[in-house]
C-alpha cells in the first residue's frame, strides 16, 4: 500500500479511501444512526481517517443550534438535557446530546445515588446520545467534542445539545464552541460565587436555576442580576434567568422557549459574535490539540515524556528548559 505520509498530503491519493468516505457521507447525510456511531467512533479515536470526513461535513454544517449546558456536578444538568431532549423530539426534532461530563450517567460509569437513567433517551428514535470520554485526553477534549458536534449538525440534528463541566479550562473551552450556552445554577450553594470563578458568568447566555423546590431561589436570582448589572456593557440585553424543578419537568417549557429565541436571533450582533468566538475557539482548540500530538507522538521518544515527568518532579530539570528543548526539535528537527 501507499505511504501514509504522502497520503496525508495528497487526500484524493487512494480513490478506495475516498469513495468509502463517500458513502460514510452520504449514509449520515440520510440520518443513518448506525453511520453516525460510526463517524463519531472514529472521531474521538482520532483516528487519520476521520479528517477527510470531517472536511466534507464542515460545509454541510452551521444549521443546528448547538446548546452548551454547564454547570457544577449535581446541578441537575443530565435531568435538564434529558427533559429538554425529550421535549424537541416530541414535536419533531431530531435532537443531538453530546455528554462530555465524566460523571454522567450516559457513559454507563459509576451512578451516584438516584441519578436520572439515561436508557430511555436513548431508545427515543428522536434523539442520538453520546458520550465523551475525558479521561486521558491531553489537550484534545474541546477538539474532539467540536468535531462530534460537526457530525450531528450535518447529519441534520438540531438542535444538538452538549452537556458539560462547568470547571477547568477544557471544559470552558468546550462551552465556548456552543452557540447558545445555558448555565444551571442552584440555590443555597453560594453558586453566585461558584459561577465567577469558573468564568462561566461571562460566557452564559440564558440562566437556569434549577432545584427551585429548594429555598434560596430569590435570593440566588438577585445575587445573579446584582452581578449582570456589575458586569461589562456586552451583558446588555441581560441574559434571561429561567427557574425550573427539571426532576418534574418544570420550567423546560421556557427554558425550551429562552433557547429558540436566541437561535431565532442568531443573526443579530450578539449572535453573530458568539458565532465568530465559537470559530475562534475552534481553531484554537485544534491548534492546540494538533500541537500537542505533534510533540508527544512524533517530537518525543518513547518514555520520554515520563522521564521528563520525573525529572520535573525531583526539581532535577525545570520544565521551562524541558519545553524550549522539545519545542526546539521542531525548528531542528525538519528535513532539508
Ligand atoms: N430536588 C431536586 N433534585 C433535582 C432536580 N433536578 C435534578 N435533581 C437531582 O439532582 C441529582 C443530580 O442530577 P443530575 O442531572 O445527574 O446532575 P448533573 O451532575 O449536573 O448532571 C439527581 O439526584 C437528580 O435527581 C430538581 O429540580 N430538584
Ligand atoms: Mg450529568
């Protein structure tokens, strides 16, 4: 067979390749869950031959409203996606749920207590739920889960809906790529200072308090509008704050009605910014991961990386001179 190498640089090289890869497209294209699995299988692999997919489908996207839901475990984040899912398939939409929190009960990990079960989402022939796996993943994760979100846009799911961890950069990064993002708060947990630290109050577009059957709803809502109105001028309109029960279903309706809103404006400023900050954050994202395969699969020798580790810790190296070594093979480590 052909170098994988000038494979790489010339896509159409192996016409075998390309017309599999066509009729991958095609099958996603008509919906086809079974393709879809497939496509994402290899996406969160990242495995080589996932990209020429991914390059055909990025046209064909840019459709769905793609909703970030986020916020600290046991939120009730997975109740609300659930309900939320349940209630677009019900008239019609063909919705997909990305979950890109590790202890959600869509990866079939560990269940805490009485968490909601996931099972009859996903028999419902209206929604297609999938997991992301966020263990072990240097870098990738806000790539990976951009490019999963590429696939169900395409494929025709809208709107497509990601579950997240509202803490740590990764998942910050990940939220950053939704077009529309829904923070869930809940009361009595001093989350007004929860949400600022994470970043997430700058990057919320709709507001959900949820566990509104608990007291302190009042006043997490004026903790939450005393900090809109501190904010910058960027938060004008105020973005909306919607209370729900979601065990109950509650309040989906209008958080249901918040979301089609702001898609509905998507082409007004606000939109139109957050669409040019998802681009932004895309790039980036896949900048960042493509740097860091190049420097760990091909720059570093095997165990390398370990050592390094190692020696790092015992204070035996620093990492500054360990990063400006390995970063230095790039510039010498080119063919003539
Ligand atoms: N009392 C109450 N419990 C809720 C509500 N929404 C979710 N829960 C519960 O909170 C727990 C965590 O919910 P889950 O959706 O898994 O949260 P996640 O970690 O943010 O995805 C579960 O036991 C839910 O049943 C609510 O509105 N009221
Ligand atoms: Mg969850």
């Amino acid at each position: 067979m052909d170098d994988d190498r000038s494979h790489a640089l010339t896509p159409n090289a192996r016409p075998h390749a390309a017309s599999e890869t066509i009729e991958l497209l095609d099958r996603i294209e008509d919906g086809d869950a079974r393709a879809l699995s497939r496509a994402i299988t290899a996406i969160e692999n990242r495995a080589p031959e996932c990209e020429s997919l991914l390059r055909a489908l990025y046209p064909r996207s840019g459709r769905a409203a793609v909703v970030g839901v986020t916020g600290s475990p046991g939120s009730g984040k997975s109740t609300i996606v659930h309900r939320l899912a349940a209630a677009y398939a019900a008239s019609e939409r063909r919705v997909g749920v990305v979950a890109v929190d590790p202890s959600s009960p869509y990866s079939g990990g560990a269940i805490l207590g009485d968490r909601i079960r996931m099972s009859d989402l996903e028999e419902n022939p209206g929604v297609f739920v999938r997991s992301m796996a966020t263990r072990g993943r240097l870098g990738g994760l806000a790539a990976a889960t951009a490019d999963v979100v590429t696939v169900l846009d395409a494929a025709g799911r809208d709107p497509v809906i990601v579950e997240t961890v509202g803490v740590g950069q990764d998942e910050v990064d990940v939220v950053r790529l939704a077009g529309t993002s829904v923070v869930v708060l809940v009361p009595g947990m001093g989350d007004d200072v929860q949400a600022m630290k994470a970043g997430i109050l700058e990057i919320g577009d709709i507001f959900v308090i949820n566990k509104c059957d608990r007291p302190g709803v009042d006043t997490l809502e004026r903790a939450l509008r005393a900090m809109f109105a501190l904010g910058e001028s960027t938060r004008m309109p105020e973005p909306p704050i919607v209370r729900t029960i979601a065990t109950d279903g509650r309040g989906i309706d209008a958080l249901r009605d918040a979301i089609d809103r702001r898609a509905a404006a998507r082409d007004a400023a606000p939109g139109r910014a957050r669409r040019r900050q998802a681009a932004r954050a895309r790039l980036t994202a896949m900048l960042e991961e493509r740097l860091a395969r190049l420097v760990l699969d091909d720059l570093l020798a095997d165990g390398e990386f370990e050592a390094a580790v190692d020696a790092v810790e015992r204070r035996e190296r620093d990492p500054y001179s360990v990063v400006d070594e390995v970063l230095g093979r790039i510039r010498f480590g080119r063919p003539e």
